[in-house]
C-alpha cells in the first residue's frame, strides 16, 4: 500500500512518535513506521529503505537521541537521495551537530519542546498535509518545511502585498461590488455559524474483533444512539489468579459527555483507570493485545485473553494494562471517522475486543 510519510525516530523517543503518527493518521495522512509497517520475512534494514521510498515526506523526531544515532543519519541521507521532503520536529531545545547540520542547515525547523504538545501537532498535520497538496500537484519536492511570510513582504507572484486599507477603498469605490461582497460575506458567516453549531450526523461504518474466544457479547453502539465521539475511557485491570505475573483486562467502560455506557466485565470490579479526553482530543487507531491465558481448556487448547489497550489519538497515546505481548489487533480509523465504542465478548475477564466505527453520513 502507498504511504505518504515516513517517521525516523530514535527509539528512545518513540512515545513522542507514536503521538506524531496518531495525529497524522486521525487526520488522513498515511504513515509509515517503524518497527510497525515492516513486513514478516524483510530484515530490518531492508524494510527501513522500502519504508522511505515508498514515502514523499520525512518526519524527523528530533531530540539529543536522535542527534547521535546512526541510523537515523542514514535514514535522512537516504530520504535526501530519494527526493523526500524532511520536516524536523524538535522536541528538544538542542543544536544539531556537525553530522546532522550536513544534512538539514537549509530545511526550517518545527520547534515543538514548548507545551503543550498538541498544538504543534496540529501545525505539524497541517504542513504536511501542504506540502502532500503541492506534491500531488505535480509541484518541487524541496525544503518548503514551515515557512512562513513576514509582514511586508513580497508574494509568491513578486507583487508588493496590499495593506487592508487598500482592499477596503477598492470596494467601497464601486456601490454594486461593495453590496455584492456584503451579501456573500453574511451568506459566509451564516454557513459557518450554521456549521459550527451544528452536529454532526454519523452512521455505523464498520467493526472488527481481536482476541479471543467465549464468554458473552456485548456492544456500546446503542447505548449511544447519537453516536457521538468517546469522551472518557475506564479500564480495570485484574491480576490472573493461576499466574500472577500475568495481568487481564476485567472491566471496560466509555462515556460520551455526560451519559455513561454500560460496565462490561467482571462484577465488584476494583478502582478502574479511568483517561478523560480533552475537547478537541480525536482518536485515531486502537491496538489491542492479548495473551494466553495460564489454563487449558477441554480440549487442551489455551484460550486468549486481551491484556491491554493501546488507544491512539492526534496528541498522545493511551495504554492501558499489559501491551507487550505479540499478538496485536489493529483498529485504524480513517479521516473523518469516530470511535462509538467497544464490542466482544467477556465473561470474569474479557477475552475479545472489537471496535465500533461510524462515519459522516
């Protein structure tokens, strides 16, 4: 499948990069990562090369830990020969040295070690998603990374930029031009307003389970009949009786503002961690992990039981319980899509875990 960006990283900062990821992919943007999109069978370096080339951005995490590794130097060096734009996101207050400045002293930097963090995020999103305008248009792939023009300047065109005051006199000048723009100008106002103020009608697009096997179904999504966006998220996390180095998930809940979904899980459940969503805070991707369980059933065979949630949104992601395990079920929303809530199976503790998505209709 096409990408569109590729995000180096040292792995020391890969809580910051899985944040940049979540925010680029909740906004549509396909990205490519590491050691997440390398297919089975491909060695490390191999895929590292096919990520990038596959790719028409570089999004740089930059910090002390990056300034030093090899690897990433190389990762530039080859994004460089294959054309890649490179968009540095300094989550450090630190100077590239010499290694680096060979490679970046003509590229402008995204400074982003100021809180808070999603608001640079955001001016990330919506940069990149520029420069994949430009490029889709068949525009110059250079450094065009976070410019910005100062007052007074000259435009794109070399034409001197018109003061207000200017724009003003040349309507006023004309009645019919002036009324004209005043009623497309109100028309506007009204859209927007109307838009703003408005909510947004979704329907079910689709879902999908992770795990494992018995126990009773459940399902969020008509508990929320206006389908709107998940506010908060409870998890309970329950310690395996058999096997106390192994944790499970016991409980889960989701809130949509003020109304609250229904408990699933096991009964007297203890203290949930409980994660409140800000306003503006969007989900873009869940992971979910399972384990087997220490017991065999009838039939000899273990079951699966989910250990931990890795919920994903444009400024941060949220873990919740054990997400180490290998086995991982993806949940990846597309733009414009929301997360209604969960469905599976569950009994004591819960073994599957699906997601439910809707869609603008």
């Amino acid at each position: 499948m096409p990408f569109d960006v590729f995000i180096s990283y040292s792995s020391k900062d890969k809580t910051c990069a899985d944040a940049a990821c979540a925010a680029l992919e909740a906004a549509g943007v396909r990205c490519w990562m590491a050691p997440r999109d390398i297919c089975a069978g491909i060695e490390y370096a191999e895929g590292i090369l096919e990520g990038i080339e596959a790719c028409r951005i570089m999004v740089l995490i930059f910090s002390s830990n990056a300034d030093v590794s090899p690897q990433i130097h190389r990762e530039v060096e080859h994004a460089i020969d294959k054309g890649l734009s490179i968009f540095p996101f300094r989550i450090e207050n630190v100077l590239p040295t010499k290694a680096m400045q060979y490679y970046l002293s003509s590229i402008h930097w995204l400074d982003a070690y100021t809180p808070p963090l999603d608001s640079h995020f955001r001016q990330l999103v919506e940069q990149v998603k520029a420069d994949l305008q430009v490029t889709a248009a068949g525009g110059a792939t250079s450094a065009r990374v976070f410019k910005t023009i100062p007052a007074n300047s000259e435009t794109s065109f070399g034409q001197p930029a018109r003061s207000f005051g200017s724009h003003v006199q040349a309507m006023t000048g004309n009645p019919v031009r002036f009324a004209l723009v005043a009623i497309i100008s109100i028309l506007c106002a009204a859209g927007v307003l109307f838009w703003y103020f408005s909510t947004p009608t979704y329907v079910l697009a689709r879902s999908a389970a992770f795990g494992g096997n018995g126990g009773f179904a459940f399902d969020d999504a008509p508990l929320n009949p206006s389908y709107r966006p998940i506010t908060a998220i409870s998890v309970v996390m329950a310690v395996n009786s058999q096997n106390r180095n192994q944790q499970v998930i016991r409980n889960l809940q989701v809130e949509w503002g003020d109304t609250i979904g229904a408990t699933h899980g096991g009964k007297n459940p203890p203290p949930a961690q409980r994660t409140q969503l800000a306003p503006d805070e969007k989900i873009g991707r869940v992971d979910v992990r399972w384990m087997s369980y220490d017991f065999r059933t009838s039939d000899n065979v273990p079951p699966q039981w989910v250990s931990g949630l890795a919920i994903w949104t444009n400024t941060r992601v949220l873990t919740f319980g054990d997400v180490t395990p290998a086995s991982t079920g993806q949940c990846i929303l597309s733009y414009g899509e929301i997360l209604l809530g969960f469905f599976g199976r569950n009994g004591e503790v819960i073994d599957q875990i699906g997601c439910v998505i809707a869609k603008p209709k």
